[in-house]
C-alpha cells in the first residue's frame, strides 16, 4: 500500500546546541501533519550531521534521537565546512530515502514550504529549489553582498539558481546522479543544477536566525564566494588573456608615439627604446600567463572527473541499459 514518500531532511550543524531543541520541535510537528495528511511514511528521519561542533551539539543530538525514533544523528570527525557537511550527510541517506531535503539548522528557511517540496516531487520533479522571495531580514551587508555574488558567478558564467542557497529536495536518483560528482571543492548550489534533470523552485520569505550567531563570519563568506568561482569558473584565467591583448594594443600605440616623439627630438637618450620595451613585454608576459592558463583549465576540468553525461530515461530497455550504468561506475 501507498502510504507516503519516504522523506529524509538533512540538517548540517555546527556549534548548534542553541538552535536544536526547537529546531527539532518545529520539524517534528510538521513531519507529524505531513504522517497525518498522508504525504510522508512512517520511516521518514529528520537527520542531523554535527560538523564537529565545539559545543553540546552532539549530545543534544543524541539525547532527541533516543527521545524520538524520527530523529538520527551523524557525528563527523572534525569541522569539515558546511557544504562538505551537507554532502555527506545526503550521501549517506540517499541509499534509504525516496527524496531528501537539505536545510540550516537555524531554520531561517520557512520549512513551511516543505510540503509543497514533496507535492512537487510527487509530480514527478526531480529537484525542487527553494527560493527567497525577499531579503528584508537579513543585514543589509548581507542583502548586498549576497546580490552582488549571485550577479558576480552569472558574469563568471556559472549557473546558479537566483536567492538559492541549500535549501532544495532532491530525488534519489538526483541524489545518485550527484555521487558522481567527485570534486573535492563542493560548490553544491553550483553542482545541482550540472545534474540536469526536471527542476522547479518553490518562494519563501526568509526569516531571522532565532537564535546563536552566524556561523558564516565574513571570511568564510569571502571565502566561500572564492571557492564558488574558481571551482567553476576559468573566466579569471581568460580575464588574463584579454588583458595581455589589451596591453599588446597599447604597446603599438606607445611606439608609434615614442617613435614620433623621438623623431621629432622631444626625447631624451634611451627614453623611447625604453618605453616600447616596457609595453611590449609586459603585453607578451600577459598572453603568455594566459596561454599557460588555457592548459591548466583544461587540467582543472580533467582533474575533477566529472560524469561527461548523465542518463535521463531509457525507453524501451535492453542489456545496453545495464551496460552503460557499470560504464558510469567504473569512471
Ligand atoms: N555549518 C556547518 N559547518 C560549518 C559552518 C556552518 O555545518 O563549518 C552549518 C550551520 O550549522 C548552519 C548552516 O551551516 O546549519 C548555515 O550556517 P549559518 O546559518 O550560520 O549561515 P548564514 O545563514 O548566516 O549564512
Ligand atoms: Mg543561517
């Protein structure tokens, strides 16, 4: 009998013992309507993944998870980062779930919207990206800086859903797809979308944090904007180049003007030799950094392994189905 999609919610913390206990509160009442309107099964978790927390986290985690049967826990080793954090958390249940959601321990997302997630994967929508509809409350640093990275990965090339951060439902074999992503730099609202698959978004207003502090001081947050453009992005090396040709352009200019000056007697010994030297090696020193940089994007989008290709449906199967999937597994 149908009874409902086997939903996992996957919630990364770090020092987060402030945030859990009504956290946890809040996402047991909705799993409780959800049971009760038919959309969720039994079996479905809330799972928690301390990211080795300095603070009580774990043991609050432990304590709900012995309290109620909803709730799981999974401890890492060490602070590994939140994107880091989240990944494994999904691919540690994407063995067990239907579909998985992702979403802050502070809730600052509405989990509200959570049910209509599931109605979206119901229909058959294999990743559903949750969208800010506004940013009233956060800080207008935040607000700005936020906008300008979004507007910065577009121009860099990267496409990223627009007021999307990790609050998204995945299916499992979105799930699957994304385990054969085996990059060491998560950038997971820049991978997700790489999947492909049917996609669709659902609006929030996002709230305030209720309670502890940020755990994404500025320097995580500038580094973080870093990892997301030089993880997918080699626009930086081919703003090099364009330089290097541009200073080339210049150079010409600067000898055809030093040689005026230099005929016409303005100049002083050694000045245009001098002049059209500097340009001109300084516009083949450019090129020749970005050439040298066209090489290692090529190595960069090697080295990260990524499928060439994933498989939508197959229509009609045969042996090739089996024999394309050992394919993608052997990689
Ligand atoms: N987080 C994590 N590891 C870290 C930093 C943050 O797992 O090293 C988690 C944190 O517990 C929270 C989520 O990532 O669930 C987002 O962090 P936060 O809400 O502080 O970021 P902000 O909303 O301020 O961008
Ligand atoms: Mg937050």
């Amino acid at each position: 009998m149908d009874n409902g999609i086997k939903l996992y919610v996957v919630v990364p913390c770090y020092n987060e013992e402030a945030v859990l206990p009504e956290t946890s509160k809040r996402m047991l009442d909705l799993f409780d309507t959800m049971k009760r309107d038919g959309l969720i099964c039994e079996d479905s978790r809330i799972v928690f993944v301390d990211d080795g927390s300095k603070d009580k986290t774990w043991s609050t985690i432990d304590s709900l998870a012995k309290a109620y049967p909803e709730i799981a826990g999974i401890k890492l080793a060490r602070n590994a980062g939140h994107q880091n954090a989240l990944f494994g958390g999904l691919m540690t249940v994407k063995h067990d779930c239907d579909c998985a959601i992702s979403i802050d321990a502070d809730l600052q997302d509405d989990i509200n919207v959570i049910p209509e997630m599931v109605k979206h994967y119901i229909d058959g929508y294999d990743v559903v990206y949750g969208v800010r509809n506004k940013r009233d409350t956060d800080t207008f640093f935040k607000r700005t800086t936020a906008v300008g990275f979004y507007k910065l990965m577009q121009f860099m090339g990267v496409n990223i859903i627009f007021n999307h951060a990790d609050y998204r439902l995945m299916s499992k074999r979105a799930l699957n797809a994304l385990s054969d992503f085996p990059e060491r730099n998560m950038f997971l609202r820049g991978m997700v979308p790489l999947v492909g698959y049917r996609s669709t978004s659902v609006y929030y207003d996002r709230n305030e944090r209720f309670a502890g502090e940020s755990k994404y001081p500025l320097k995580k947050m500038l580094s973080f904007a870093f990892d997301g453009i030089t993880s997918f992005s080699i626009s930086p090396i081919r703003m090099i180049s364009a330089l290097g040709a541009i200073v080339c352009v210049i150079a010409v200019i600067m000898a055809v003007y030093a040689l005026v000056e230099k005929l016409m007697g303005n100049t002083g010994a050694g000045w245009a030799s001098l002049m059209m030297s500097i340009w001109f090696i300084g516009g083949v020193q450019l090129l020749s950094v970005g050439l040298i940089g066209e090489y290692i994007g090529k190595m960069y989008k090697e080295v990260k392994r990524r499928p060439r290709y994933i498989v939508e449906a197959y229509v009609n199967e045969t042996d090739s189905k089996e024999r394309s999937e050992e394919v993608t597994e052997n990689v």
